[in-house]
C-alpha cells in the first residue's frame, strides 16, 4: 500500500515537473514579415569558359629547335613559344638580298644609261630609238629589282615564321611537340587558354525566354569558390532552341574577378551557378525570412507565429523564393512575428521571450 502511494507521488511530481517545463519561456529571436512584389528566381548551372582558346600550330613546317614553354606557364601577348630550325630559311634570305643586291646595281647603271643618252639627244648626238631601247631597258630593270625585293619580303617573313608567337596572354594548357620533331602546317602544337574575362555559359529552359525581360540581377557562384558572389551581366542570349534539351543557351559575363593574389582562381572548363531573379508583375505578397519555415514528414510546411508571449503554430502554404526569404501564400495571420530561431523544438502554445535583436522587423519594400 505505502508502495503504491509512492509511486503516484512520483508520478504526480513528474506530471508536475513537465507541466512547468511547458510554462517556462522559450528563448527566440523573430521578424516580421515583409510585404513585397515576389519575383522569380531560377538557379541554373553552367560551364565557365575563356573568351580566347587557341590550338597553335606552327606558321610554316619544319624541324623544331627550340621549346620555350610548357604546360602550366604564364605567357604575355607577342611572346615567343617555339622556334624551328632556320637554317635553311637563312640561307635563301642570304641568296635573295644578293640577288636584290645585284638588280639594284643594275638598276642603277640602266639609269646612267639613260640619263646620258637623255643629254646626247637634246644635243642632237644620239638616236631617238637608242634612248627608247635604253628606256625600255630600264622599266625591265625597275621591274626585276621589285621583283627581287619582293622576293626578299617574303623570305624575310618566311624565316620570321620559324617563330610561333603567343597572340594574346594566357596559360598553355597542353603542348603536343618537342624539340627534333617535325612539324607541318595546321599541326596543333601547344594550346593556349586566356585566363580573363571568363565567361558562363548556361543552358536556360525555353518557357522563360521570354521573362529575361523582367530580369532584376544575376547572381553567380564558382563550384570552386562557393562562399565568394561573382556579378554578372548576360551579354548575349542564342535565340535558337535546342529541339533535345528544349533550350536555349545565355552567356555571362562575370564583372568581378577574384584578385591576382588569391590562391584560388577562377578557371575555363570548371562548373558554376548562376541565380536569375526576375521581377514580379502581380500584387505584393507576404514574404518571411526562410528559417522561419519548418518543414514536416509529411511534406506539409509550418511557422510559429508569437501573440501575447505565446508561440502558434500555422499550417501555411509556401510559394516562390527571392533573395529575402519565402512567399506565404496563406495559413499566416496578419501582423504577428515569426520566429527565425529557436523554433526547432517549440511546442503549440508555448511561452516564449524575445530575444532582442538589431531588426526584429524586416524593413518595407518600396517597389
């Protein structure tokens, strides 16, 4: 007997025990909910690429001499990357500016010739058809002595192609030759990949072509530096529609680069997401932080919403998402603060005390 009235004392004193535990004030922070036009938001997932991708290749054939880079190396504009064997290409630049040499005396002399007879014949002590044949004979010769320079032109440029020259600043990403080989034309030998401005190319559904014009920013994020927002602006949109993947792709333009001095940088080839938050036509809607919003098992969503120093718990429907939270569609009842933390374990009808904040109450949108 003194047993069992023990026992309903203790169960008693733990009835008690929890029911205090329930009147206790929970600690939480809250906000109010905004009123606002809810636009879209649209993550989508791209590629980064360089403007300039090159697959060099030698400006004319031969045996290669000289490598001067490798893969990995930083190379500025007009820097010299690979040079062949010139000697042959020498010798015939020796030939030709012999042979320009050549036409020139003899351009010369023809132009004595001339001029001489010029004299003889106003003096009337030289044929007319003399001075025409030495005339003739100097055209032949101005003409030969183009020829020979023109030659040697192209000699000259023909020796300045044994030299493969980086036409703008970047990484080599691969090089496919080494000193002894021979090379012919249109033979990829290294590849060279500019490092700014990087481009992000995404491929955007084909039902919101026609919402870029209600496009408020962009937002970009690299897989390899998530924590670090990138600006960006489209600078092009391709207004043909892929038939397999139904669509169409948008190109980036990512405004700020991470600086020099960061060990990691942005690279061509890697993975990236761009947010596109688009604006809304419609009437505004109540919008409350996301950490507000508790998810169920069951799929279906809730707030705790506080009146009179007692937190409510409300069955609502969520909506769209933009940069300040979640749209609620129903179920929340005016002008009463959710709770943005603490509420994991908060129970219907608990007591709660607000923790004071700098911004209890998000500001108005004026748009």
């Amino acid at each position: 007997m003194r047993g069992w009235i023990a026992a309903c004392c203790l169960s008693a004193q733990i009835v008690l025990i929890n029911t205090a535990q329930a009147q206790q004030s929970v600690p939480v922070s809250v906000a109010m909910p905004e009123q606002q036009n809810v636009g879209q938001q649209l993550t989508l997932t791209g590629t980064l690429i360089a403007r300039q991708h090159a697959r060099l290749s030698a400006r004319t054939e031969g045996l290669v001499e000289r490598i001067l880079v490798d893969a990995g190396d930083k190379v500025s504009a007009g820097q010299v990357l690979l040079e062949l064997d010139p000697a042959l290409a020498q010798q015939q630049l020796q030939q030709l500016l012999a042979a320009s040499r050549v036409t020139a005396a003899e351009l010369a002399e023809t132009k004595r010739l001339v001029t001489e007879a010029q004299q003889l014949t106003q003096q009337q002590l030289f044929p007319e058809t003399e001075l025409a044949v030495r005339q003739a004979n100097l055209a032949r010769s101005e003409a030969l002595h183009q020829q020979a320079l023109a030659a040697l032109a192209q000699q000259q440029e023909i020796l300045a192609r044994h030299q493969l020259i980086a036409p703008f600043a970047g990484v080599i990403a691969s090089r496919s030759t080494d000193a002894g080989e021979w090379v012919n034309l249109a033979t990829p030998v290294l590849e060279l990949v500019a490092l700014s401005p990087l481009y992000l190319d995404v491929q955007m559904p084909q039902e919101h072509f026609q919402t870029l014009t209600n496009l408020q920013q962009v937002a970009v994020r690299s897989d390899m530096q998530p924590d670090t927002p990138l600006r960006a602006e489209i600078i092009a949109t391709v207004p043909v529609i892929d038939a397999n993947a139904r669509s169409f792709l948008v190109r980036l333009h990512l405004q700020q680069q991470l600086a020099d001095t960061d060990p990691l940088q942005l690279l061509p080839g890697t993975s990236a997401s761009a947010t596109f938050t688009m604006a809304s036509q419609g009437a505004r809607s109540v919008v409350v932080p996301a950490d507000a919003v508790l998810r169920h098992p069951d799929g279906s969503f809730s707030v705790f919403s506080v009146r009179d120093d007692k937190a409510y718990r409300r069955l609502v429907t969520p909506g769209r998402r933009n940069g300040s939270g979640i749209e609620i569609r129903d179920g929340l009842p005016e002008n009463e603060a959710v709770v943005i933390r603490g509420n994991e374990t908060l129970r219907d009808g608990q007591p709660v005390s607000i923790i004071p904040t700098r911004d209890n109450g998000p500001k108005q949108d004026s748009n």
